[in-house]
C-alpha cells in the first residue's frame, strides 16, 4: 500500500480522533507555536467521560481551556515550562510543575518518568514521499511522538517545513485531522533604552566569528541590534525570532566560522512572525532538532566563541541566579539556560552570560540583591556563573572571590541601591 492510501484511511474529524484517549493516559501536547489548536480545544468535549488524564507539555503559545476549574476532575497539567495561559492553575494547585532540563525532556519521554500514551502534534502536509514535518517545534515534540504508544496529528496546510531532523512518516501516525489555519505569531520589537544599552555592552564582548544562543525578546533584540558591523556570526540556541532574519540579510550571520555544523543554524523551535515562517520554509540555512541534542551541553561545547545569552528574575551577590520563580511562586521554568551556560563555559572562546534590566517593578526593586527571596529556587548556581550584564555595565564574576563578586554586582546595580547593597554585603560579612 502506497503512503497516500495509508494517510488517507487516517483523515477523520476530531471527536474521532480524540477517542483514542482513556482515563488514566499521559498525553502530551505539542508545544511552543506547533500547539494542534483544534484537538486541545476539543480536549473539553470529552470531559464528561475521562478522569485522572494528566496534559504534559512545555510553554504553549495558544489558549489552554482544559485547565479551567471546572474540568480539573478530568485533566490535570502538568507543565515543564510554564506559560501564561497555566500559571493560575499551578499558583491554585490546580497543575502542577516539573522542574527539567530542557536537554532531559526526550530522554523522559523515552525512558521514564514521563512515559507517554498519545502525543497531540502539529505538522505540515506529507512530502511526495510521505514525510510530514514538525515545523516550527521540534524540540520536544518529535522525541515525544516517536515515544507515545499513539499519535494523533493535526495537519496545518500553513505548517512551515523546516529541515533537519524534523520529520515522521505517515505510516507512524495513528489519526490525522486536516486543518488549515495560521500559526500562532509573536509580536516584536519593545526595546528599551535601557535593553539597548544591555545589547551594546554585550555586542562589545561578542568576536567576529562567534556562535551565538539567544531566544526571543528586548534584550535578544537589543544585542541583535548593535551587531550589524560583525563578520561571519553563527546561531545555536533552543528558539530564535524575526531578529535573525535582518542579520543573514546584511550578511552578518553566515554561520560560515561555525565549528559544530558550519553553515547552519541549529535550533529546537521557533517563534515569531509570518515573515519567520516563510523564512525557514524548505530553507537549508535552518536545520531543527530535538533539544537532547540542541541543547546537549557538549554539543554546545563543540562551537567555538559559543556565546550564551540568558535572562535572570533575580541574582545575588554571590552570583546565584533565581530565574523561574518570583520567591517561592513558580513562574516560567528552567529551559535550556543552564544547558547554554555550561555548554559555553567549555566552548573554546566562549562567553556565558546573564543579562537582564537592574531593576524591576519600574524602578522600585533591584534584580541584584544581597540574597535571593525567601523560597527563590537556584537556577544557575554561582559556580556556573561568569559573566552579568544589566544597562550599568558587565561584572566578571569567573574566578573571583565573594567579596570581589560583590563588589562586580555592586557596581553594575542601579546607582540608587548601590549603598544599600554595600551596607547589605558587610553585614553578611562578604565585604
């Protein structure tokens, strides 16, 4: 039997192919902008008749009914990165939260404790030889689908096909829904003053040649920004955004100086706009993998100059960065920021470094305090940290003692908290 034949004998609607689902089941859901938006907003039609199913995914960028109160009996979530549309229901204790690894997340699908039942995925129409793509999430999603017992797909006719290691046969997949609407988009642009100044102390630290990991956001953007006199730039991170797309237009990122797949961008994810979309469709700049691999630290390792750019909620003045919680309220996840920070730290050249505003709440609290809030969980240890950055300028933290991190922090704090940190720092005997 040809693949058309098999993928035609699968096309039903979605109550069909949502049948497939028991009480009792894992099911995980496709994340990112690959969220299947037509079979999790019929998730809730079948509340009536299942308990105890557990919804298992990452940051989702769509509407989550199922976490309502009222189908709690029926789904609980359980999030490994958490997003807007969960975060009240796991504040009330109505989902929970797997703190993880992004680079660990396949291998617990695959080998315990998050052994799936079905995978809820998004995916583009097949090829002429019967391979569907998993366009702009791959990450999580493909090493899911490959683990699940069954496979329910929606296939989006405006899912882009991105290349790499981003494909499954129709012959693997269970149910097949067709669908024909847009991917879900990201505004962009919002930098401030203060991000542009973060971008350009980091862009003055960043050599031609280097390979860079950033996400999506001001800062990203910021740093994008200032880099437009570079040569030979390359890109391995778990998510980029539109910012990529000016920098290979001018030329600056070529991937060309690359030491781990020359001439790519590597990523997991993405998430953006339509012009990104179209950007990526059948692009062989792009290969997409699975985050075991993207964001294995000692395939980060592998570029040379790697660069790590991520964020903090808070850090203290030993250098330990809080970046999931506000205290002891979860409030993202753990992502792939230690995976870069590390993979960079044994990369040849390489420059990890946390980068974020110095104050919060419109200037009213310093994200640099003398010890982290009370039930603030410890992302990045101060072992890992080397570089901080904030509008005031870059502390080298890499090799210094306690009061010399502090004394770096200090100076890089909003100048109004500078002495109130001092007083801080000399009672709890660092300086």
């Amino acid at each position: 039997m040809n693949w058309e034949n098999i993928y035609r004998r699968k096309v039903t609607d979605v109550a069909d192919a949502l049948s497939v689902i028991e009480s009792g089941n894992r099911i995980y859901i496709g994340g990112g902008a690959g969220v299947p938006q037509s079979l999790t907003q019929g998730l809730t039609s079948r509340a009536g008749e299942l308990r105890d199913v557990e919804l298992t995914h990452i940051l989702t960028f769509a509407e989550a009914p199922y976490v309502a109160p009222e189908f709690a009996e029926s789904f609980r979530v359980n999030a490994l990165f958490i997003g807007p549309n969960v975060r009240k229901a796991i504040h009330q204790g109505r989902a929970d939260f797997t703190p993880v690894f992004l680079n660990e997340i396949p291998g617990m699908f695959r080998d315990g404790p998050l052994n799936l039942d079905v995978a809820l995925v998004s995916i583009s129409p097949p090829d002429e030889h019967g391979f569907c793509c998993f366009g702009v999430e791959v990450g999580t999603t493909k090493p899911a689908a490959e683990s699940a017992r069954i496979v329910v797909a929606e296939v989006n006719r405006q899912m882009p096909r991105t290349l790499g290691d981003s494909f499954i046969h129709v012959s693997r997949l269970h149910k097949i829904v067709e669908v024909d609407h847009p991917i879900p988009e990201a505004p962009q642009g919002g930098a401030t003053e203060e991000h542009l100044l973060i971008g350009q102390h980091i862009a003055s630290m960043i050599p031609d040649g280097a390979t860079l990991q950033m996400g999506i956001g001001s800062i990203p953007d910021a740093v994008l920004h200032h880099l437009g006199s570079h040569k030979d730039l390359g890109i391995h991170t778990e998510l980029f955004s539109d910012g990529v797309i000016n920098m290979v237009e001018q030329g600056v990122i070529t991937c060309a100086r690359k030491t781990f797949h020359p001439g790519k961008i590597v990523s997991g994810f993405l998430f953006g706009t339509k012009r990104l979309y179209e950007f990526v469709h059948n692009n062989p700049l792009i290969e997409m993998h699975p985050t075991d691999y993207v964001n294995d630290p000692f395939n980060i390792a592998q570029n040379d100059k790697m660069v790590a750019i991520n964020s903090a909620v808070e850090v203290d003045l030993t250098g330990q960065v809080c970046a999931d919680s506000i205290g002891s309220r979860f409030y993202s996840g753990v992502g792939g920021q230690v995976d870069f920070i590390r993979g960079a730290a044994r990369s040849k050249g390489g420059l990890p470094i946390i980068a974020f505003m110095a104050t919060a709440k419109g200037g009213e609290i310093s994200r640099i305090v003398p010890t982290l809030s009370q039930g603030a969980g410890v992302v990045t240890t101060r072992n890992d940290v080397h570089y901080v950055v904030t509008e005031y300028g870059v502390a080298s933290l890499h090799g210094k003692t306690v009061r010399q991190r502090a004394l770096e922090l200090i100076n890089i704090a909003h100048p109004q908290f500078r002495d109130e940190l001092t007083e801080a720092g000399k009672k709890l005997g660092y300086l």
